[in-house]
C-alpha cells in the first residue's frame, strides 16, 4: 500500500483536487481509499440516533451498519489522536491511501 499527503490551509482546493484525481487514478483500475483530518469537532452520528445515545453512554467503539456501507466511530476520549502508522494499519487493503 502507497500513501500520498496533500497539506494547505482551508479553503485552499484540497478536496476539489483529491475530487478530480481520484476517478482518474481509478479510471486506471487502482483501489483508492482515504484518510481526512479535520482541526474541528466531527461527528457523522446524530443526536437522539440509537448508535448516537450509546456511543455517549460510554461505548468505546460503535460500528454503524446499512446496506450500504458501514462506519466505525472510535471514541478519543480525552486520548491524544491516533498516529498516521497507527490509521494506515487499520485500512483495508488498497493501492493507494491519499492523505487530506
């Protein structure tokens, strides 16, 4: 597995550019997968959702699944963030990693 970084100040066109490469780099029949970082305070889950209430009761991982796809929310608490080494040994194989 290959990763590649792409780093800039918000606002800057990072996810428009990854937007664009990503159908090209799998036009060419490569798996893409990515990670994003955000400096805010993300949550995909909704108050008042059942995965929601008991990921606050405490739970320390939640996997929320559908037809779909699937999510795997993991709770900081407090905890410094996870590593880049710690994120990439936790993706499913793939071709290429792009970083956001």
């Amino acid at each position: 597995m290959k990763f590649f970084g792409i780093a800039g100040q918000s606002g800057m066109g990072k996810t428009t550019l990854l937007e664009r490469l990503v159908p090209e780099i799998a036009s060419r029949g490569l798996v893409v997968s990515l990670i994003k970082h955000s400096h805010k305070h993300i949550d995909i889950d909704r108050p008042g959702k059942d995965s929601y209430r008991l990921r606050e009761s405490g739970c320390k991982e939640v996997l929320l699944l559908g037809h779909d796809r699937w999510a795997l929310m993991h709770e900081l608490r407090g905890a410094d963030e996870p590593s880049l080494d710690y994120l990439l040994d936790r993706m499913q194989h793939c071709d290429l990693v792009l970083i956001e």
